[in-house]
C-alpha cells in the first residue's frame, strides 16, 4: 500500500513538472493563436483585448499557470480556441481511438518481440536467426512515415486490398459491419506501429535469452533431463519477463508519440491527429491538454509495468 502511495506521489509531481516545462515552452512560440486575426483589418483592437480576457491571457504568466493547475485539477481543460467546444470533450471524443491503436500495437509488439527473439536465440547462427537479425535492422532503418507510404501505395492504390485513410468507408454502419468495417482500416497503421517497435525489442529478447542459455541452471537443468519445453516455461520466460516489461514501459512514450505521425497521414480522427491540427492552428489549450493526458497515459503505464515487475519479482522492492 505504502509503494501505491508513494507512486501515486510520484506521478502527481512528475505530472506538475511536466506541466511546467509545456507552459513554458508553449508561451515561449513566436507566434500565437490570435496572430492571424491582428492581421485582418476587420478586427479591432477592442476585440482582441475582450478576446484574451475571456481566454485569461491579459493576465500575468504565472497567474495563468496556477489558473490552469487549478482547472486540470477538476479535470477541465478549458475551451478550445478554434472550435469552442470544451478541451475535455474534444480529446475524449478522439482518446478512444488512439487507446485502440496503442494498446493492440503493444500486445502483438510483445508477442511477436518474444516469439521471434527466442525462437531466434534457440537456433543461433541459423537461418531462423539470420532472418531475425536482418528483419530487425530493417525494422531500424525504414521510418515510420515511409513504411507506411509506400504501404498505402502498394495495398490502397496498386492492389486496393485495403482501405487508403480514414476510419470508416461508408457512414451508417452498425453493429458488428461498423466494427469490421474500423478493424479493416486500422490494419495499416498498427502494422507500421508493430513493425517499427519490434526491431529493438526482438534484439533484445535474442540478446538475453543468449545470455540465459549459457547460465548455470540451464546446463543443471538439462543434466536433470528437462526438455526443450520446460527449460523454457520454467527458466528462460521468467528472466525474460520483468527486463521486457520494463523496457516496455520506457518505450511507452515513443508509441505514443509516434501516433502523432500516423493518424496524421492515415487521417484517422484521433488524438495524434488533433493534436497535429491544434499545433498548426496554435490551439493551447487543446495542446496543454493532450500534453498533460499523454503524459499521465505514460506515467500510469509506467506505474503499471513496475507494479507488475513487483507481481513477478516480490523481492525487487
């Protein structure tokens, strides 16, 4: 209970920090939401003043950082400039979405990571493992936003087997068809997400599972007369499980990140991509408030990776 606390601790401090730094950073751009409108003619200096009164911006930095600390705290995000709907209305209406990519990227990054490592550390120097070695690096090298260009071309275009952008091909879908019909379009991007996070974590995996085989209790277990099967469910996935689980966790924010890229150029209606569009259109509140949801999914998956290491290795605390 004490370790839940003082977690709970941490990631309120960590999420203040971070708050910090994106306000300074944010009222630090050359340039503002209201900059278009100082230069059309049409619009008084009157209106602009009422205008940043409203939003609060006539008022001292450090008075409008402690304003907005106070609004986070009661989950409110203020208003967007650009389309006046609520911050928090906006981002849960887009946050679904983004969870959906992110997580099943996650699930098949881990399971096709551990699959392919392993399988590759058992046949070392193999055909198995030369395959794994030169689909990592590939991995490595081709950008994200490449892949899935000449992905949309060869799949969406030359072949059209699978859908170009969007989320939906036709509106008035229910059930089990709308479903179908969003799965269908997610097979592009969550493959680019997969095949790029899957290059550093199957080395990985290979790498310390290599190690493991050249243990001790390995070569004690095989002279117990433990098959192949055993050694690996009862020595090798346990060692292999908590140094993954948090690299995992570390690599959380680049996932995250990384849907910024891609919905943008799958036009998927999601958090990355309004994020993208409120960047573009110098929308603060609705950046601070993607900023502060995306750091506490980080921090809160991070939260969950340790506490799970915890579940496997009680006496890691």
């Amino acid at each position: 209970m004490r370790l839940i606390v003082n977690k709970i601790l941490y990631l309120a401090v960590m999420l203040f920090i971070i708050s910090l730094i994106s306000f300074i950073a944010i009222n630090l751009a050359p340039n503002s939401f209201f900059a278009s409108g100082e230069l059309n003619p049409n619009i008084t200096e009157e209106s602009l003043t009422q205008l940043k009164e409203i939003y609060g911006l006539d008022k001292p930095l450090y008075v409008q950082f402690f304003s907005w600390i106070k609004s986070i705290i009661q989950l409110d995000f203020g208003i967007s400039f650009s389309s006046g709907m609520m911050v928090k209305d906006e981002i849960l209406e887009r946050l679904p979405i983004t969870l959906i990519i992110n997580i099943v990227s996650m699930i098949l990054i881990f399971a096709i990571s551990f699959y392919l490592g392993i399988k590759a550390a058992l046949n070392k120097d193999g055909v198995i493992d030369r395959f794994t070695s030169q689909l990592s690096l590939l991995s490595f090298s081709v950008p994200s936003f490449y892949l899935a260009l000449i992905l949309m071309y060869v799949f969406s275009i030359y072949f059209e087997v699978l859908p170009i952008s969007g989320l939906h091909s036709q509106s008035g879908l229910e059930g089990f068809e709308y479903y179908i019909d969003m799965a269908w379009h997610l097979v592009l991007p969550i493959f680019v997400i997969v095949f790029g996070g899957i290059g550093s974590l199957t080395l990985y995996v290979r790498s310390l599972t290599i190690e493991i085989l050249k243990s001790d209790y390995i070569f004690f277990a095989k002279a117990r007369g433990l098959d192949k099967k055993q050694i690996l469910r009862y020595y090798i996935m346990p060692n292999l499980y908590p140094p993954v689980i948090t690299l995992l966790g570390l690599s959380l924010p680049g996932i995250i990140g990384g849907s910024v890229i891609l919905e943008s150029i799958f036009s998927i209606d999601g958090m990355g991509l309004l994020f993208f569009q409120s960047a573009l259109s110098h929308d603060y509140p609705v950046i601070m408030g993607i900023l502060i949801i995306g750091a506490f999914l980080t921090l809160i998956g991070n939260m969950i990776a340790d506490l799970v290491l915890l579940k496997l290795n009680p006496y890691s605390k």
